[in-house]
C-alpha cells in the first residue's frame, strides 16, 4: 500500500513541477507566396517539440503548452519548396504569431535540401536582400533597437557615423537608399535628422534613431543593388519595413526601460467576436539620463518621443484592411558658453535649437481574387517639418556668416501610393503589374529664400511590370520592366530588370542579376536649379553554398555604373557632385553645370553565416571595393565613401536552465567592424580664418582620409520565463574598447587651426524588458 501512496506522491509532484514549468502557444497560418491562399493540410512540424500538426480549411496551425525555448519549425506541402523558418523563440509572456509563404515548386530536384530562413515572407528575389527580424534586433549588441543599425553587420553596409543610422551601400552616399514602409515609399522616418552630420543639417536617409519602434515593427529586407521592378527611386538600396499585427486572441502587454528610451505597448483583438487586432506603441526618450551618467553627446541635449499604431481588420473571402501611422518630435539643442574664459572650441560660441517633427499615416488593402490572384492597393501620406536656428554669442560673428548656415526651416511631403494585381500560373510562374505614384513637395520657409528653392515638386508616375518562375527544375528567371515618369523635369525612362539562379545541386546556387535604374536628388541639392535624376546600370554575379539548412557561405561580386549625376560649381575653384555630399553648399555661391558626373562603384563580398542554432551564432564577412566618380573633362577620382574594405563579425552563445519557478536564459554576444577610413576634402586654412567657417578646397577632390575605423561591441543578456510573464535584463556597450574613431575635420575659428572631432566613445546602455 506504501508503494501506491509513493506513486501518488510522485505524480502529484511531477504535475505541480509541469505546471510551473512556463510554456507558450506557438501558431500562425500557412499561405501560396503571391496570392496568400490559405493551404490546408500542409504539414508543420516544431523541430524539438517533438509533435507536428497539419494547417486546417483556413491554412492555421496550432501548437499549445510549447516550452519556453529556441526551436526550428519546418513546413512541407505537395508541390511547393518546403523551407525551415530558424531562430523561433518562444518565450512565456508573448504567443508566437506566424505567417509563412510557401513557394509553388512543381519541378523540384530529385533530392531537395530545406532551406532555413529567418522570414516566413517570401522575397522576390535572394539577390543582395539582407533579412533582418526584430529578434535579431534585440539579440545584436548596440543597435538601438534599429534595424539600419543592425544592417552595418552585413557585407557590404557601412555606418557612416556612430550618431546616425545613415548607411552608406557599396560605396554609395546614403542619399542613394530609399525608406519602404508596408509596399509603399516614406521620407525620412528618423529621429533628429541631423544627427551625425559635419554641417549640422539635415538629411534625407538617416537620424539618429528610428521613429518606429521595434514593438511594433516585424521582419525588414534591405535590397542592395539590381533591385526588382517594384522598387524604384533609389541607386543604392531599398530598407523594406513591415509592422506585425496585434495579437487577434488575446491581450498582451509590454514594458520596457532603459538609458535610451521608456516604451510601452499594447495589443488585442477589438472585441472577443472579431479577428481584428489592434497594436500601439508609446516611446518616450531618456537619452538625457547618459548625459547625466557622463556620455558625451557633444554636450547637446537630446530628446525625442513618438506614437505609433497598427490596426488590421480582416475581410471577406481572405481579404485585410491595414490602418497604420507614426508621430514624431524630437529635438537637439546645445547652449553656447557665455563666459569667454570657459570657451574651448568654436562651437562653444553658437546656441543651436534644432526641431524636428515627423508624421506617417497609411492604409493598405489585400484582397485575392479567384483561386491565384491577388489584388493589392496602399496609400501613404509622409510629412517632415525640420527648424534649425544657430545664434552667434559674438554679433559681428552673427552678421558675418551666411544665413544659410545658421538657419534651416523646411517643411517636405510625401503622398506615396501603390496598387498591383498579382497572378499565379499553374506551373509555378508569376506576373506582377503595378503602378506607383510619388508626390513629393519641399518648402523653404526661410525669408529671402529664392523662388526656385522655396518651393519644389516631384511627381513620379511608375507602371512596372514582373515576370517569374522556373525555366526548368535547376533555372528559374526574373524578368522586369521599370518606367517611371518624372513629370515636372524629365521624360519616361525605360528600366529593364532580371535576374537568372541555376541550381548546381541541392546545396549549390548560382544567380546573377541586372537593373537600370534611377533616383532625384535630394531637394536641398536645388537652390542651384532645377535637377534631373541621376541613373545607374547595376549588375551582380553570385555564388551560395549551404552545407546545412542553417549555414551558408555566399560570394556576390557586384558592379554599378552611375550616370547623369548633378555636378555644382564652386566660387573660387573645384566643383561637388551629388555622388558625395549628403548637403548643398548653396552659401558658396556656385551654379549648376550642363555637363554630368558619372561613377563606377564595384567590388565583392564574401559571407558566412550560421543561424542560432543550439544555443549558438555567428557572422562574418569582407567586403572589398572601391567607388570612383568622374567629374566632367576631369580624370577619375576617387569618392568620399571609398573605404576599400570592410570586415564585420558577430557571434554569440546561450545558455538555459530550468528551476522550480522560472526558465532562464543567459546570452553573451559581441560584435566587430574594421573597415577602411571614409575620405574629405584638405581644408583651405586661410580661406577658412577669412570666411570665420570651415571651407574646402573642392578643386583638389576628396584626398583626405580618416584612419581605419574600429569598434567593438558587446551585449549581455538574462532572461526569466515565468508561467505568466517573461522579462530580459540586458547591457550594451558601444565601442567596448573606446576606440577614438574620426568623425570629421574642421577650422576651429576660435582655437585658429585644424581640428577632429571623433564618433562616439564608450557607451554603456541598460534595459529592462517585461512582456505579460
């Protein structure tokens, strides 16, 4: 009898021990990639969770009670490519909401290796796309929270200030890229704009942190070169965002603090009879509590919130209405020191107040039509309103520098929208017709700004067209047809895409690409004169092997030839191009030239990359270039954002345990990058000492260069999953040997000689996560 009250004994405690033990749901929908068909009865597995299960009439699945951990899950379904989505974390505070997109694939190889993946959205194309999830975002030491921070880990990005999130593309200006929210084109969604800039002004493509939250946005692609023909106005590349929907169950909650921001978020369905969910995200900046720790922001107080919402209702017959948007204000102010005596540099003799308001506002409607076609229309309006006002503490300084640069005060709007019908053919092709239209409009609000420069429009009127599929079991095409119409300046260009992978074997892949392609200068570029869009042909060759689902080893060599790019003369000799100057020196009294600057930007990288997998990661990869421009009558010179190479590494390890009460999870993870030093212009001292500012000698090109830059960074991590709550405690360190990296070169007028001012230094930043 002893022996039955044991066993009851032991049941009971063993129960009482699952019952603490955390666990989470895990489920989602499995969708036809192009016209998101629900498949019913393709098979899911939770690779160590040990059951699978099937999609149902509406394409969902469902895994209860999974405990807390990292997993893989595969999905497999009769004539598609099966695929692993990698680096799943489950977590006991927050339900695992998937959707995927499986491939059509009649004709597959005899023996077919799945693929891992980190997205379960299907892109168009592999050619130069860098995925990167919001985990990821979390996970990789010192990026903010961003994804353009995290994008500097890959071949081929380069970060072109520690300040900003500016990305300069295989050698490219950062003005080159473009800003893609949910299919449709956005301005600038980035906090204090100027950010990391030698002028202090603004700019098209970078802040210092971005306005979207990583509550609330989902997996982004960056393209980087020879693009699809559903992306256009951009040379360089295309940062493609995408929000998640709320929760449509349940209500959950997050919280989370730290030295750089307070965040909280909130997600449900609307009501318990709807599929409609709801998610919004309020940040609020404690950038000012680093300062007070001792970080040097170059004595500037910085402040910054934002409000951001995603709202989806689903239709009928598989159709969603998506309501989303962002607010921002930010603002970057430093005090001029008052007492002569305590001036250390010529800054210390301005007061700068600089503002920046930034708004998204967008709606976006699937909706299939038939058994393989998809129907989608979105609408977008962006607007931008920056201030910058600089006070000289000496009037006679006041009075002797240009108004242009003490002053900025530009309002810029976007109306963004983009409709496509996309058709599935029976044997695995797909056709894609679109139309885009961008409405840009930028106001100088400056008093005695001339008429040309007050006021600009832009109107891009975009019909497209793709074309793809296999060729045959191993061949499979994309084929492209870009024309966009700049209606105030230019006719209608014809820009062909296409790209070609052949599939050598199961673990190897060949693939090259071409496009044409063209973008507008930034407006500030137009005080000069009216602009036409500078154009590139781009061209990539590659090679992948993946020995392993969750490893692979890439070679991409790549090769962009620019053309028709604005060249602006300088009083008093030399001349700039759009090609390297993210700002106009219109206070230079220069005009623009007939004649066009080209550019040649070539090179290859070489990456290797192993997803988490048992509780271990890393990266690695070189990138060697080189970027040229060529000014018109003039031999080839040698660009600013000419770096010649660029090496990152990351990595890291995680370690589990159980206890009676909670699952924790210790993370170690550190990053490197080692590249070239970007290059600028030499200094003219006495045309500086005259002028009371920095001024460049353009006639003798960008022969200056900074030295190597080198940073490493380092995160660390614990995280608790209790049954009805999880929390992560972490700690950043930016630039963990701080390392004095150049930022710029300039004319100290008070100090009277050359001086550098350098990126940031060591920066610790502590968060505390909790999500219930």
């Amino acid at each position: 009898m002893r022996y039955v009250y044991l066993l009851v004994l032991l049941l009971g405690t063993f129960s009482l021990f699952s019952q603490s033990s955390p666990t989470q749901t895990v489920r989602g929908k499995v969708l036809e990639a192009g016209t998101n068909a629900p498949l019913t009865g393709a098979a899911v597995e939770l690779i160590g969770f040990g059951s699978g299960t099937v999609t149902d009439d509406r394409g969902q699945f469902l895994f209860p009670e999974v405990p807390v951990g990292r997993y893989e899950l595969r999905v497999t379904f009769l004539g598609y490519a099966p695929f692993i989505l990698a680096e799943v974390l489950v977590e006991s505070g927050k339900e695992v909401v998937l959707e995927l997109q499986l491939k059509p694939k009649p004709q597959a190889l005899d023996a077919v290796e799945v693929t891992a993946s980190r997205s379960g959205m299907q892109v168009v194309q592999p050619l130069g796309v860098k995925t990167m999830t919001i985990e990821q975002v979390r996970r990789f030491p010192a990026t903010f929270y961003d994804p353009a921070r995290l994008a500097s880990s890959y071949a081929g990005v380069v970060n072109t200030n520690d300040q900003a999130n500016g990305m300069s593309i295989r050698g490219h200006s950062p003005d080159h890229m473009a800003w893609q929210l949910e299919g449709i084109q956005i301005l600038n969604p980035n906090h204090t704009p100027n950010a990391g800039t030698f002028s202090d002004r603004t700019t098209m493509n970078s802040g210092g942190v971005n306005a979207l939250s990583a509550q609330l946005l989902s997996t982004s692609h960056l393209y980087t070169g020879a693009f699809p023909a559903a992306y256009g106005n951009a040379l360089s590349g295309v940062m493609d965002m995408r929000l998640r929907a709320g929760n449509n169950q349940q209500q959950e909650f997050t919280l989370q603090a730290g030295l750089i921001g307070l965040d909280v978020a909130a997600e449900g369905p609307f009501s318990k009879n709807s599929e409609a969910s709801y998610l919004v995200n309020y940040r609020y900046s404690t950038v000012g509590l680093l300062t007070q720790a001792g970080v040097n922001f170059g004595e500037e107080a910085i402040n910054f919130q934002d409000l951001s919402f995603n709202l989806v209702f689903p239709g009928q017959k598989g159709g969603k209405l998506t309501l989303f948007g962002v607010g921002g204000l930010s603002s970057n102010l430093f005090e001029g020191q008052a007492d002569p005596e305590l001036r250390e540099s010529d800054k210390d003799l301005f007061s700068i107040d600089f503002r920046s308001n930034m708004g998204i506002l967008g709606a976006t409607h699937e909706q299939p039509v038939g058994e393989r076609g998809l129907w989608f229309t979105g609408l977008g309006v962006s607007a931008v309103d920056q201030e910058r006002y600089s006070e000289a503490l000496i009037p006679d300084l006041q009075e002797a520098l240009p108004e242009a640069l003490l002053e900025d005060d530009d309002r810029l709007r976007l109306i963004s929208g983009h409709t496509y019908y996309r058709h599935n053919f029976i044997r695995g092709h797909q056709a894609q017709f679109g139309l885009q239209v961008r409405a840009f409009d930028h106001l100088d609000q400056l008093e005695g700004a001339s008429p040309d420069a007050a006021t600009q429009n832009e109107t891009i009127l975009t019909p497209y067209f793709t074309l793809s599929g296999p060729l045959s079991g191993r061949v499979s095409y994309q084929l492209g047809l870009h024309l966009p119409a700049y209606l105030e300046s230019s006719p209608i260009y014809v820009e062909p895409r296409a790209s070609l992978s052949y599939q050598l074997a199961p673990q190897h892949q060949l693939y090259a690409g071409y496009g044409l392609h063209s973008q507008m200068s930034s407006p500030y570029f137009r005080a000069f004169g009216a602009l036409s869009p500078t154009r590139s042909h781009q061209g990539a060759l590659g090679y992948q092997w993946q020995p392993q689902p969750a490893l692979s080893v890439k070679v991409e060599a790549f090769y962009h030839h620019l053309f028709n790019a604005p060249v602006f003369d300088v009083a008093g000799g030399g001349a700039f191009t759009t090609l390297n100057e993210l700002n106009s020196w219109s206070w230079l009294d220069g005009s623009i030239r007939e004649e066009k600057a080209t550019g040649d930007n070539y090179g290859v990288e070489l990456s290797v990359e192993q997803l988490l997998t048992k509780g271990f990661y890393y990266l690695a990869n070189l990138t060697l270039y080189q970027a040229d421009f060529t000014l018109p009558g003039e031999a080839a010179q040698t660009g600013r954002y000419d770096g010649r190479y660029i090496f990152n590494a990351a990595g890291g390890k995680e370690w589990q345990k159980e206890t009676d009460k909670h699952i924790r999870t210790i993370g170690l993870n550190l990053r490197v990058n080692y590249l070239g030093g970007l290059r600028d212009l030499p200094i003219d001292v006495d045309a500086s000492e005259a002028a009371s500012y920095t001024r460049f000698d353009f006639s003798a090109g960008y022969t200056e260069q900074f030295p190597d830059f080198f940073r490493t960074d380092l995160r660390i991590y614990i995280k608790k999953s209790r049954k009805k709550y999880s929390s992560t405690l972490a700690l950043d360190i930016q630039n963990l040997t701080n390392q004095e990296n150049v930022a710029y070169t300039y004319y100290d007028i008070l100090q009277n000689e050359v001086l550098q001012r350098y990126q940031l230094s060591l920066i610790p930043i502590l968060t505390y996560r909790v999500e219930l």
